[in-house]
C-alpha cells in the first residue's frame, strides 16, 4: 500500500518549516515502512510505502498530520 500526501503552502518558508519538523534525522520505522517527505517550491510532499497492515498505514498518516498541526499552530503563533 502507498500514500502520497502533498500539502501546500502560502511560501517557500512556511513549507521548509514543516517539511523539516516532520522529517527528523534517525528515526528508525517498523519494518515495511518508508516515509520520504521533502519540499518542492511551496509544497510540502510525503510518500510512504507500507507492506505490512493497513492499520499501520493509517497510524502512520495519523501521526504525520498530528504533526504537521503542530508545526502550522507554531508558525502562526510565531507570527504575532
């Protein structure tokens, strides 16, 4: 199973902010799992490979758009 999430943002700033809170450095996956997530312009792009279950799967977006939440809400707050 594959998923190919793509958020967009206002600016290139915004989209680097996020992409670099949910792509932290070493983090080990289950086994089956890939998650990629890079910038491209003002988009923020993830893909995730999963050959295990589809729970894991939906875990998986679950978490990286909890994630993504916090990363938007503290930028905002950033802001003012």
């Amino acid at each position: 199973m594959d998923a190919e999430i793509r958020l967009a943002y206002r600016n290139e700033r915004e989209a680097e902010a996020v992409a670099n809170a949910v792509s932290p450095d070493n983090v080990e996956v289950p086994p089956g799992l890939q998650i990629e997530t890079l910038r491209n312009g003002s988009d923020v792009l993830t893909k995730i490979e999963c050959q295990t279950r589809l729970q894991t799967l939906i875990a998986t977006i679950d978490d990286l758009l909890a994630c993504v939440s916090v990363a938007e809400k503290t930028f905002k707050v950033a802001k003012k």
